[in-house]
C-alpha cells in the first residue's frame, strides 16, 4: 500500500483511478482479475496491467497475489463473505470451489520442499514424544493425523482444547519432543503462544502452515507449506490435508510390518464388535 502511495504522483490519470480504487477497497481488488479490475474502475485491462508493471511487479497476478498476501491475516469472516460474493453464488459454487482448491494443491506441489517434508518424517521416527496442536478449524487437521499416527506409533498425544489448558498438557515438552503445530490464517494466537512455549522448552517443532512468513514458522525448526487461499469464509484445507496424508503415508511406509499387525488385530476387533458395516460374503473372498 505504501508503494502505491509513494508512485502515486507519477501514474497516468487512469492509473490514478485503478491505486484509488485498490487503496479504498484491497481486500476486494485482491480477488479480483484484471479485466474484472478495470471495468469496476471505468479502464482497460491493459492499463490495469500497465499499473502493476509501473508498480514494479512482472504483471498482475503478481500484484494480486501480493494484495492477497497482504490481506488473508486480516480479513473477517464477514469480508470474506462479502468479497465471495462476488465471485461465487449458488449457481457456480461447486465449480468455484474445487477449482479453488485444485489450485491451491497445484500451488502446494511447487512450494512445498522435499527435503524439509524427508526431514520432518525422520525427526517424527527419531522423537521420544510427539505433540499435535492445531486449533480452531485446523483443530480437524490435527485430529486426523494424530488419529493415524496413533495407529502407527505409540508415543503421539493430541492438544486440544477441553478441561485442561493447552499448556498443562504441554507442561512436560522438552528436548527429544518433537511438536507439530498446524495453523493457517486466520492463525490461532493460542497455537502461536504455544510453539513459542515449546521451543523454550528445547523441543523440536515442525509447522505446517501456508508460507515462510507465517508465525508458526518462525518458531519452527521444520516447515512444510501447504497453499489454503480461499475468498470464502470457510478456510480451505484441501491442500493441507493432503499433505498430512502424504505425511501419515511415509511414516507408514517406513513400518510396513508393524501396521500390516497392527489392522489385522484392528480388523479382527471391528469385525468382532460391529464397529463397520460387515458383508459376510467378504469371508468366502479370502
């Protein structure tokens, strides 16, 4: 915001009229395309592209994605209803939202780093106690992997909101813990005061989160980016979760004989209690 400010004096008169709009309303430029951009302002979408060039950016989905990064920590449930408005309504809802969550998966690929995902799975092995905390609406994230690494390892404890504090149940942490921390915007202050808390304690912590700069990561010592942009106020967890199932994926390839006796037993007791729906013919398959 404050480069537009500063380039203000020196844009042509539809310029001026595209940085007056995106000052006055960038939460919902940011969403915005370029053609969609100039005809809110009244110009062409060349000038519109113009403008992000003049600004210093290679072109506009540059200067969107900058807006959009500006915005996503702040925006209130209620923007976000308003800006999808925009853009969504009952007609195209399905299609907009997987397309949404297809690009942020797309995105989830390029950004996410290899060796860093290696290196959590290693420290996940090498840990004396691992913790899952994820709050709010990344609460389901972390449900679902301490739920799976559970069945894979036995030293994983999920925190969660309840009848004791997240601290008292983090009060033990200490050096050979590893701590996974999930939050995305808007970032749970809780989830924050807690890695904070942890990494005092000289455990190991490892967030997944959307981007570098995310205050997760900056007490992480491992950090697994997965994209979870939406204009909406339901936050996407599509890509994070298809990371944590890549996560849950390579911790159990690792224990190969372990889980194959671990659902045998598991199958024997499901079967033997009715937990799912049985067909008998099932048996005459074996």
């Amino acid at each position: 915001m404050r480069l537009i400010q500063m380039k203000f004096p020196r844009l042509s008169k539809g310029q001026k009229l595209i940085a007056e709009y995106i000052l006055k309303h960038y939460d919902k430029a940011a969403f915005m395309t370029a053609a969609k951009l100039g005809v809110t302002v009244g110009v062409s979408e060349s000038t519109v592209v113009r403008f992000a060039n003049e600004l210093g950016f290679s072109g506009y989905p540059t200067l969107q994605k900058a807006l959009q990064e500006l915005i996503k920590t702040k925006l209130t449930s209620v923007q976000r209803i308003e800006i999808s408005s925009d853009y969504i309504s009952e007609d195209n809802a399905l299609k907009s939202v997987l397309k949404a969550d297809m690009e942020n998966i797309r995105a989830t690929l390029e950004k996410i780093n290899n060796n860093a995902f290696d290196d959590v799975v290693k420290a996940i092995f090498n840990a004396k106690r691992i913790y899952i905390i994820g709050l709010r609406s990344s609460q389901t994230l972390a449900e679902f992997l301490g739920f799976y690494l559970n069945l894979i390892l036995d030293n994983v404890r999920v925190v969660s909101t309840g009848v004791s504090d997240i601290f008292e149940q983090l009060l033990r942490v200490g050096e050979g813990d590893v701590v996974i921390g999930i939050g995305f915007p808007r970032y749970s202050i809780r989830t924050i005061e807690a890695l904070k808390f942890v990494k005092s304690k000289n455990a190991e912590v490892v967030a997944i989160t959307d981007s570098l700069l995310s205050p997760l990561a900056s007490y992480a010592d491992h950090t697994l980016i997965a994209q979870s942009n939406m204009a909406s106020f339901v936050d996407s967890l599509v890509a994070p979760l298809s990371v944590i199932n890549a996560l849950i994926v390579a911790v159990g390839m690792r224990e190969k004989e372990k889980i194959y006796e671990t659902f045998k037993a598991l199958e024997g007791i499901w079967e033997e209690y009715h937990v799912y729906t049985y067909n008998p013919k099932d048996k005459n398959m074996e």
